[in-house]
C-alpha cells in the first residue's frame, strides 16, 4: 500500500492503495464515486472514463500509481448542478436510455470540446467512437453535441 495525492474534482485528497489498483475501484469503492461504471475492464467501452488533466481516459486500466500529482474529473465534478451545455443538452435531446454509458459519453464529449470548440461531424463521430451503447444512442449524442457546438461555440 502508498500513500496517493491527486485532485479530485477540484479537491485535494490522498488515499491509500496499492499502485496498481485501478483507479475506477478507489472511485467507486473507497469515494463513493459511482458516475464512472465498469462494463468491460480493459479500455474497450469507455464506460469509466474520467479526465486526467482534462484528457478523457479508461480509469478501469488506470493504475493509482499513475494518478499521483494530477488533475481528475469525474461526472460529479463537470459542473456544480448538472448544469454543464453537455448536460442541458442530454436533458433537452433526451439522449440516455438505459444511461450506463452516458456518464462515458459525456466525458469523451467534454474532452473533444476541450480540445476542438467546433468540431466537425466526422470530427464528433471520431472523437466518440471509444464510447459502446448497446442501447444505440450515438445520433442522439451527435445531435446533443451538435447542439452545444451551435448554441456555445
Ligand atoms: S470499463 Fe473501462 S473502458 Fe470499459
Ligand atoms: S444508454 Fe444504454 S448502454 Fe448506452
């Protein structure tokens, strides 16, 4: 076990865990973080992504002896009420429908924005597609970003 400090959703926290305890466990065992969900365990779904330094990133194949020192965001801490533009949007296109991956989605959508304020359709689709829905909300989701690209950027 070691001693890990890292930021988590704007707060400084050190916990103790062996390094290579996957970061989704801590955040969802130890801080009662549940937005990130485990589905496959091996960075294929997306449906644990957090952002590391605003990167959208697997926690399930995230090692706690990568997060000493950095910066991570989970769906708690995107905004303070839910009030994110990706949020409102999900609300407004009713996007999510049995929801386990949206938490995902969201963070990989977050992540493109950061990165590209106006991305374009075929940018949208290449940015999202490490996320799986076997639900099949991926137009909805393209329509939801759209949206925010429209009324945000
Ligand atoms: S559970 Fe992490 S990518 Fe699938
Ligand atoms: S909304 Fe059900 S898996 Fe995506």
């Amino acid at each position: 076990m070691a001693k890990i400090s890292f930021n988590l959703n704007g707060e400084d926290v050190t916990v103790d865990a062996d390094p290579g305890t996957p970061l989704l466990w801590i955040l969802r065992e130890e801080l009662d973080l549940t937005g990130p969900k485990y589905s496959c365990g091996i960075a294929v779904c997306g449906a644990c992504a957090i952002h590391i330094n605003g990167e959208a990133t697997p926690s399930c194949i995230t090692p706690m002896s990568l997060v000493e020192g950095r910066k991570i965001t989970t769906i708690e801490g995107l905004s303070q009420d839910n009030d994110h533009p990706l949020q409102q949007a999900w609300t407004e296109e009713q996007v999510p429908q049995c929801g386990y991956c949206q938490s995902g989605m969201i963070m990989f959508a977050a992540s493109l924005l950061n990165k590209n304020k106006k991305p374009s359709r075929e940018e949208i689709d290449e940015g999202m597609n490490r996320v799986l829905c076997r639900c099949g909300t991926y137009l909805r989701v393209r329509k939801a970003i759209e949206k925010v690209i429209r009324e945000n950027g």
